[in-house]
C-alpha cells in the first residue's frame, strides 16, 4: 500500500469522544505532521490548534505554535491570533528535543520563558572572545618574569604560568560583549595550592551576571593535577555584561589544611545555537530554567533524573520576585514499581540534598492519585504553619464526585 497517513484521531478511553485529531503532509514513509486540534471535554468543538513548522532544508521540527482558536487545515492564523505556547526545537530530522518554550496569557502577552538543558550537549561553532578585567587588566596577563604580588580583588597573578591565586575567597570581575547567541560558556583549569583534607572534593564557584546570581558551579579540587572546567551560563542578550566568578568554600587549619583555588587558561566563549549539538539525540534532559517574560529574571529551575525520554522531574527551586533568592523548594517522589507520581512537598529554602526532616520547613505536600504514569490526579494537598496540618483540601471528581482513589475517577 503506498497511500500515505493524512489522519489520526485520538478518543477518550473507548468511547467516541474525541480528545484530538493530527492532520499530516508528506509522501509515504515521509510523513509530517501538520497540524493537530485539541477539543473540549465534550468532543464538540476545537478549543485550540497546535501548528507545527519545520526546516525547509533539513525538514527537522523548527517550532510548534499552540493557538487559542480553531485554525482550520489550509488556513494560516490571522496576525491577532492568540498564542497559548510557542516552543522551539533543536537537532537533527526525528531527533528533535526542546530547545525554548514561551507561554503567554489569555490577552496575549509573553509570560514566561523556559530554557531546557541536556546531559553532555557541546554546541558547535565556539568563538573566542576578550574578556577585560573591571580593575583595568586584561586576561590573559602580559607576558612577564617571576611573580607579581599585583592584586585583582583578592587574588594574585602568577605570569610565569599565567595564572592567578585566590588567597582570600573573592571574586574576579570581568566585562564581556556578546552578540546575541545562545548563552557564554566560561572555560578554565583549576588546581588547589596548599593541601585539601579528603573531605574537600569540590571548589564552589558562584557565577553573578549583571549583579545577579546564576547559581553555583561545583569544580573538581585536586592537589595534584589541573582540572579542566567548564561553566555554560543561556539566556544571556546581546550586548555588554558583568560577569563576576566568586569562590564560596575557602578552608584552612593553620599548619594543616589549606585550600586556594588557583587558576589558568581562563577563556570566554559565545555559544551557538544549541541546535548545532551532535549529542543532542541520546542526552536525556536535566534541567529546564524558566524567565519572567524575556527577562534574566528566574522564576524557577526544574533538575530531572533518568534516561532519555524516561525523565522525571526531581526537584524544582522556586525563585523570589527578584530571581536572585530560591524561596522554595519543590521535591517529587514517585511509586518504585509503577514510577507514578506520588507526592510533591514544597519546603522553605534552598534545598539541593535530601527532604528535611525538620517538619517547621514544610510550606505544602501534594498527593497524588493513579498507578498508572502519567495519569495520575490530585487526591489531597495540605498546607503547613510552623510544623502543624494548618488546612487539608480533598479532591472528588465527576457527577458522583468520586474520592481521587476511586478508579472511576480517572473518567471523570
């Protein structure tokens, strides 16, 4: 047969109420989708569209545009056409991963935008570019003899072999130009000068970009051998930026212990855009960052675990107003057997190890419903003051409100 597939229709469970239906272009074997429509609970009526675009050379998946009306097939959305989502793609042709996805609200406007990152994906095309120190040096340092007791904001420079040493956990400072590609990538090699006990593992680098923080970065501490390092800062505009890199785990016990992060071949690099990544195909996504609009300000983070395509969200960091301060953290457990979502339970602060055990950092936990993934429904979701149950909401659904672990709830 060499008739190609135009049509797929998507029902709820057995009945014949459609949820969807995806409309595709293409010969046989070469078939696209072109557009699909999303219906009302009902089955009535198309209460959005979601249209997709690709490369015209590549025929890769470039964007998906999710609108709020019914656009039907051969017509192109009017210019005051309101958008719900707009998600762009990198990668080659069936292997496309989400590159940005923008919301908007019902009036139209641009909500938010978040950012998603994969496991070992290395854009291609890197350029070197200068970066000028802010107390009126350059890097790397002028070609010199011996060594400079020169300070630059608490550190020392080293012009034998170009480096320099952080004797008192401050920053450098530096300003770079961009020119509107995906993000900068910092790249240098790390060496502790001193001796580290066992327990010092990792140099804590804070990264600030225009006064704002960016998050930490955990850099291999070694006696012995120079690490090579990497740190890949997106969502950056084009043009001139204040780029600030602060040492946060300084340690010593005199005659002892003695940590100073020492530096050398530091660089700064513009990234292109991720779609030029190889690795893209097999990396599982870990984190997506989402922005206030098209600002730099974080609204929150989401880490992800497992492999591609199995990923799970593990922990979302939720952002003060400012996007400098992490307010809350959000952490998701999942049944070990049938890895449905279990819970998600909301704590006060910054948290990167394990669940609290004190029960005063409790905000909100939220349980779920459903041994089936993905399917799963809110069942209970109770709020805390100081430690205490301070309200407990239940959830019942359909005409017969069915409690959340009725299976015929899953229907209603």
């Amino acid at each position: 047969m060499d008739a190609p597939l135009r049509k797929t229709s998507t029902f709820r469970r057995e009945t014949t109420t459609l949820k969807s239906e995806t409309y595709f272009l293409g010969e046989k074997g070469d078939e696209k989708a072109s557009r699909t429509f999303l219906y009302n609970y009902a089955g009535s009526s198309v209460k959005s569209t979601n249209i997709f675009n690709y490369n015209p050379s590549t025929g890769a998946l470039d964007s998906s545009v999710l609108y709020r009306v019914n656009i039907p097939m051969g017509s192109s959305p009017l210019a005051d056409a309101l958008r719900r989502t707009e998600t762009h793609y990198a990668g080659d042709e069936n292997e496309e991963v989400t590159d940005t996805t923008q919301t908007f609200d019902s009036l139209g406007a641009l909500k938010e935008t978040t950012y998603s990152y994969y496991a070992g994906a290395v854009a291609l095309g890197v350029g070197m570019m200068e970066a000028v120190n802010l107390q009126g040096g350059t890097w790397p340092p002028p070609d010199g003899n011996g060594f400079s007791t020169h300070s630059v904001s608490g550190w020392r420079r080293n012009l034998t072999e170009n480096s320099l040493l952080n004797l008192s956990a401050s920053q450098l400072d530096y300003s770079v130009t961009l020119s509107g590609t995906d993000g900068l990538k910092i790249n240098f090699d790390a060496i502790n000068s001193g001796t580290l006990p066992a327990t010092y593992t990792d140099f804590i680098i804070e990264i600030f970009v225009d006064g704002v923080s960016q998050g930490t970065a955990n850099i291999k501490a070694s006696d012995s051998d120079w690490q090579s390092s990497e740190i890949t800062l997106k969502n950056l505009a084009a043009g001139d930026h204040a780029v600030s890199l602060r040492w946060q785990n300084d340690f010593y016990v005199p005659g002892v212990y003695d940590a100073n992060l020492k530096l050398k071949n530091l660089s700064f690099n513009e990234i292109a855009p991720a779609r030029a990544s190889p690795l893209l195909a097999d990396a599982p996504l870990v984190k997506t960052i989402t922005f206030r609009g098209s600002t730099t300000v974080k609204r929150s983070e989401t880490l992800f675990t497992g492999d591609k395509n199995e990923e799970k969200a593990d922990r979302s960091f939720l952002y003060d107003y400012t996007g400098g301060t992490v307010k809350s953290t959000n952490i998701f457990t999942y049944d070990p057997t049938t890895h449905a979502l279990e819970s998600s339970i909301v704590y006060r602060g910054h948290v990167t190890g394990s669940a609290p055990t004190d029960p005063a950092q409790k905000r909100s936990a939220a349980f779920y419903a459903g041994d089936v993934e993905g399917e799963e429904i809110l069942n209970t979701v109770q709020t805390y003051s100081r430690g205490l149950v301070l309200d407990t909401t239940r959830y019942y659904y359909g005409d017969s409100l069915l409690p959340a672990s009725d299976p015929g709830a899953w229907d209603a």
